[in-house]
C-alpha cells in the first residue's frame, strides 16, 4: 500500500488542494471555478497525452529490438543447420558421397571382423570351460600271482646314506609254488587312443538350420496391422519362418545361428525379394497397404545390399508401398556412410523404427531421417513397472499426437490380450498389431510364383516382292 501511496503522492496532493480551493470558490464564485475546473482538465489532458505518446515510443522500441533479436536467432539457427547436399556443387557432391559409401564400407568390415573374433574367443571360452572326458590307462594282462609281493617288497628309491661298496640286497623271498609255470611273454604295451569329443548340443540343430536356408526352406508369413478402434487393416509386416526338420521356426530360434555363419544379409537378401513380390501383388490390386520388412543390424554393413534395392525401387514405382524397419540402437548409431546409403532410398520406400527399448524418441531427428512409422511393444505402453528410465518427458497419452504433428504414426505392438485394447485406445494409440487381431499367416504360393515377361511377339515379315520378267513388266506397261 505504501508504494502506491508514494507513486501517486503527486496527484493526491493535487486532487487535494484543488479540492481545498475549489470547494469554496464553487460556493463564493461559481464562474470562476469553472473556469479554474476546466484549466485543470486541460492540464491533465496534457499530462496523460504526453505520457500515452512517451509510453508509444517506448512500445516502438522494444518492438523494434524484438524484431532484431528473432531477426538474429532466424540468422544463428539457420547457420547451424548443415546445408543440404542438393545446394552444393554436383561433382563435390558425387566426390564425397563416393567417399562416405567408401567409409561405410570399410567401418563395415571392421565390425564384421570384431564380431567374429568377439564370436570365436567366446566360442574358445567356452570349450576350454567344459570338463574334457577322463581318459582311462589301457592295462595290459593281469601278471602272475606271484610277481605282486616281490614287486611290493622292492624298494622304490636309493637312500641318500647307502654306503659306495655294491652289497647284495636280499629281497623278500615270495611264496612260490613247488612247480613254477613258465614265464609268460611280457605284454606288448598298446598306446592309448585318445576318447572322441562329444559334439557340443548347440552343433546338430545349428548344422541342420544351415542345412534348411541352404535348401531355400524359407517361408514369408503376413500379419496385419489394424486401426484402433475401427481394427481396419492398414498395414502388413513381412516376418521370416525357417522350416528345420518340418518344423517351423521363427526368427528369435535360427537368426542367432544364421549370424555365426554370417548368412543374415542373404536371409534380408530373400526376404526383400519375396517382399517385392507381394507388394507388386498389392499394388497390382489397387491396394495402398504398406508391407514392412525389419532388417538386420548387420546387413547396415552390407552396402551392396541397399545399393541393390535403391536400384530396384528406383526401377519399380509398385514397392512405393514397401517399408524397410530398424531397431532403435541402429538408428542412433548411423554413420556417414550408411546415411548415404539410405539417402537414395528416402521418398521411393518408406521407413519404420522398431525394437524399441526408450522412448525418448527426437521426433525432429527421425523426421528428419525419414521415418515414418514407430512400433511401440504394448507392454511398456500399458506397464512400464519400475524402469522408469526410459520413460520420456512427454506423457504417454500424448506421444501419439506428438509424433502425428511430425508425420509418424505410432503403432503398438505385441498385443496378446484383448484386455488391453481399450486402454490402448484410452492412450490415443492409433494402430496396433499382435495375435488379439491376427496371428502371422503364410503367403500362398501363388502369389509367390511370379511369372516370367512374355517375350514380344515379332512383328509379321514382309512378303517378299515377287519377281517378274522384264517382258511382262512391258506387257502390262501396254
């Protein structure tokens, strides 16, 4: 209250002494306390003009230094934007997109050389670790009796006091029977032969899932993604089937098998091949379905591989409808290299990220990379349980629209119960995929066998003009 009274102390004072004056003038001289009234009101126009003028030249300024300082942050954050590629000079830019695939390539084989060295000193590990089989001596025929107390009454060693004069030893004298046999041939010794290793459990089925992808035993099988809540299929995922033995395995079985041989970019390579199959199938069908196929870690390190399907998609406007998926960590860990590998692929396929373990996701970064699809397991959606780390700072129920106003549609994955549907509605969740809707099903074999371009039909020769004597020519000239 005291500072109000002391900012406005100037016009209480005034107020008060024109009340003072003006109150008996009004009474005494009525016109002359207009007049002073009026005057008084003038004065005060003035003063309130004067400050409303000095009051709009202030807001000008600060207005104006606003301006320069958005004017400098547009300027700061557009130079640390690193300007595009297709802004710089063509042969620049063929040069150092020549040396990122270089440099992809050669980070590339070595990781694949630490993994396998990292895989072998593992492997040695654990083979040193295991007990090896007792080896049991081979004896030879049982000696006589006889020959056991005279070899036990011998004496193992030479005392260190014996005296230097040879003395006869007398043994102990063994019972002998009256009529000594003849003594037996001493027995060849045999060597011992060394007991065969038993083949490690793991060995057999990692031989016979070899033996099955040798054999082309591999199955594509579909399993849809639908809308929430309306549970209209949208989308479709390309998951591998190993058949072993009649047996169908799925991925988490023989992908660590196909590793240790290194055979995953060949199983990616047949997977992306059938995928293409069935996306011209869809495509052929009017259908604007998406089918995306998740990729190896290890295949990022093939660049043959996705230089293979930039040629394709470029050569085919039908797999616009197809979508390669990575998980989270091989997102972060993109390089130069393999960022140039993928350029090419942006716009003409799509791109989707999945085996999520965070979901502090920079919706500006995978927008940026192209991303257009996150599937999310429905478990740390509904029941994240103490790992709260990796939660993010944005509120479960608003991930959804926080990756919509980017471009990216949130898909929840692996969901078993139909229980937890509404409350994946209740979360905004648009999609979702698991066995609640559909099981994954195999691809029928029609579809599967494209058939070969017919060859086109050479265009019917010409009949040969027919030739004729000079002297009918002549007769029909007359």
């Amino acid at each position: 209250m005291i500072p109000v009274l002391r900012r406005y102390a100037g016009l209480l004072a005034a107020g008060l002494l024109a009340l003072v004056v003006l109150g008996p003038l009004a009474v005494f001289a009525p016109l002359m306390s207009a007049l002073a009234l009026g005057t008084l009101a003038v004065v005060a126009a003035g003063i309130a003009q004067a400050r409303t003028a000095s009051l709009k030249a202030r807001c000008e300024k600060l207005s104006g230094e606003v301006d320069l300082l958005s004017r400098r942050l547009l300027k700061a954050e557009t130079a640390a934007v690193p300007p595009r590629p297709e802004a710089g000079d063509a042969a620049l830019r063929a040069e150092v997109e020549e040396l990122t695939v270089e440099l992809g390539l050669l980070s590339g084989i070595v990781r694949d050389l630490t993994h396998v060295v990292s895989t072998q000193d593992s492997e040695i590990a654990s083979l040193k670790d295991r007990p090896e089989p007792r080896q049991e001596p081979v004896r030879g025929p049982a000696a006589p009796e006889r020959e056991g107390p005279a070899l036990a009454s011998r004496p193992s060693a030479i005392p260190p006091t014996a005296p230097t004069a040879p003395q006869p030893v007398a043994p102990a004298r063994p019972i002998i029977p009256e009529t000594p046999p003849e003594p037996a041939p001493a027995p060849r010794p045999i060597p011992p032969r060394p007991a065969p290793r038993a083949p490690a459990p793991w060995a057999e089925s990692e031989a016979a899932i070899v033996r099955a992808f040798e054999a082309d035993a591999l199955e594509i099988h579909l399993q849809p993604v639908v809308t929430l809540p309306q549970r209209k299929v949208t989308a479709y995922e390309a998951l591998a089937r190993l058949r072993v033995e009649g047996q169908l395995m799925e991925p988490e079985a023989f992908l660590p098998a196909l590793e240790r041989y290194g055979r995953t970019t060949e199983l990616d390579r047949r997977m992306l091949q059938r995928a293409a199959v069935v996306a011209r199938h869809l495509a052929r069908r009017g259908s604007e379905t998406m089918l995306t196929y998740g990729l190896s870690p290890l295949s990022l390190f093939e660049p043959g591989l996705l230089r293979e399907l930039a040629r394709t998609v470029a050569e085919d406007a039908a797999l616009a409808g197809l979508a390669i998926a990575l998980p989270q960590a091989s997102w972060h860990g993109l390089d130069g290299g393999q960022r140039g590998l993928l350029l090419p692929l942006r716009g003409r396929i799509g791109f989707s990220l999945d085996r999520v373990d965070d979901l502090r996701f920079d919706v500006a970064q995978l927008a940026g990379l192209g991303v257009g699809q996150v599937k999310v397991p429905a478990e740390m959606l509904l029941r994240p349980g103490p790992e709260r780390r990796r939660l993010s700072d944005i509120a479960i129920e608003d991930l959804a629209p926080v990756l919509a106003r980017a471009g990216i549609r949130l898909v929840a994955t692996g969901i078993t119960d139909e229980a937890d549907v509404p409350d994946l509605i209740d979360l905004d969740v648009p999609y979702a995929q698991g066995t609640a809707f559909a099981a994954p099903r195999p691809v029928r074999a029609e579809v599967l066998a494209t058939p070969l371009p017919e060859a086109p039909t050479p265009p019917p020769a010409e009949p040969e003009p027919e030739r004729r004597p000079f002297r009918s020519v002549l007769r029909r000239a007359v």
